[in-house]
C-alpha cells in the first residue's frame, strides 16, 4: 500500500467529517423551525416576554402620507418593564417630552393586539441566521381594520377623559377652563368626523416583523408598517405608520 494511497484516503475520510459535522450543526441550529410552526414560536415568544422580570424596550415611529413625505417628526419611545408590570411608557420629538395618547406605538401591546387576529404567519429562511428566527406577518384586511379603528377610537376617548379632567384643574382660572375645554371639545369633534369618514371606506394593510432570539426565543426586534387608504372629503388619501422597536436588557 502506497503512502500517496493512504495519504489520499485520510484526506478523503477527513472531508466527509467535516462536511457531515457542518451539516449536522447547520440542521441543528434550525431545527426548532422543523419542530414548531410559526404561531406556536410565537406564542413561546410572548410567553417568554410574560415570564421575564425585567426588560426595556425602545423604538421611533414614523407617519409618511402621500408621496412618502414625512406628516411630523419622528416619535422615539421607550418603556421598562420591572417585576412583570411596565414601570411607563414615555415619548419624545426632537428631544421634547410629548404627551400623546398613542399607546398603539408600544410594542408589547403590539404583540398582544395581534395574537388573536386573523393573519398569515411564515418564517423567513432566507433572512433567518444562526441567531435569529425571523417571522413575517400580515393581519387579514378586515382585522388590520378593526384593529386601526379600534385604536383610533381608544385615543379619542383618552382625549374625552382629558376634557373632563379639564374641569377638576383648580389652577386654572374659569376663564382659562372653558377655554380649554372648548379647545378640546374642537378637537374631539373634528377628530371624531375625521374618523367616521375615513373609516367608511378605509383599506388597511398591516405587517409585522419579529425577530426572535434562537437561544431564549425571546423577542429582539419588531417592525411594523401599517399602509391606509381612505377619501376625506372625495380626496383620496394614504398613510403609513411605521414602528421599529428593539428589546434588551432581559433579566
């Protein structure tokens, strides 16, 4: 037997362990998706999130309408979450504290509005890794709908119960108070017959990004974009709403 013989041999027994070992720790490291289907990773996900004491969140949001031209400045958000139970949820434009009754941009109530909805659900292998399991979902365009209108109707109400409060402001002169709650009583009736005409014939759009970390199966990121269309007075419109959110800190 000659060495060049035995030389060759090993070499050729060396590649095939080495490729049997790569594709042992390739299918390894995926084979949770082999095992779970898209809704139940989720549900690991936000029961995983349940059971966490302790983790932060922080994000921006944008609203785009036509033409893709910025409607306000960029909202950035952050929230920390202690012994099970959000500590605040706070937000912030151009470094100015904001008072906004948009609790549509946190995304733990995010991942909870959608859980229950009718959607489509699927792991993206290709933009998956060895660290991450990407999930994309899309709401069906009924439940994007009632989703977006229910929502919108919740930060109405906010703004009512502010009205009200409006009136227990004993800082205020009686002056001071009825001019604001005339203010705020404007406001809630321009906003609630915006609501009623774009609503009528609104065409929503929802899709959602997840990002989940392979090791604790925890989420690490979420996108949203949500894109209507709607007539306000026989003007056709569009709007986007987009939410990148990042989670850490999880203890």
């Amino acid at each position: 037997m000659s060495r060049g013989w035995t030389w060759n041999r090993w070499l050729r027994m060396l590649s095939c362990c080495l490729a049997a070992g790569l594709l042992m720790s390739t299918v390894g490291c995926y084979t949770i998706e082999s095992k779970k289907n898209p809704n139940e990773l989720y549900q690991l996900a936000l029961s995983g999130l349940s059971g966490t004491d302790n983790f932060t969140f922080r994000g921006q949001s944008f609203i785009y309408g036509n033409n893709r031209a910025l409607i306000r400045e960029p909202i950035q958000y952050h929230g920390t979450v202690k012994a099970h139970q959000l500590q605040g949820f706070q937000m912030s434009m151009a470094n100015k504290q904001v008072t906004s009754f948009a609790d549509r941009w946190n995304p733990l109530r995010q991942l909870e509005e959608i859980k229950n909805l009718a959607k489509t659900m699927e792991i993206d292998g290709t933009a998956s890794n060895r660290t991450h399991i990407v999930m994309r979902m899309r709401l069906a365009p009924e439940a994007g709908k009632m989703l977006l209108t229910q929502n919108l109707n919740d930060e109405m109400r906010k703004l009512e119960e502010q009205k009200i409060q409006v009136q227990n402001l004993h800082s205020l002169t009686d002056a001071d108070r009825s001019k604001l709650q005339s203010e705020l009583g404007q406001i809630l009736s321009t906003g609630y017959n915006k609501l009623q005409k774009m609503t009528s014939d609104m065409q929503v759009d929802s899709k959602y990004t997840l990002w989940i970390n392979r090791s604790t199966l925890l989420p690490s990121k979420l996108y949203s974009k949500t894109k209507t269309n709607y007539h306000l007075n026989g003007v056709p419109r569009e709007e986007v709403v987009v939410t990148e959110s990042k989670f850490d800190g999880y203890q």
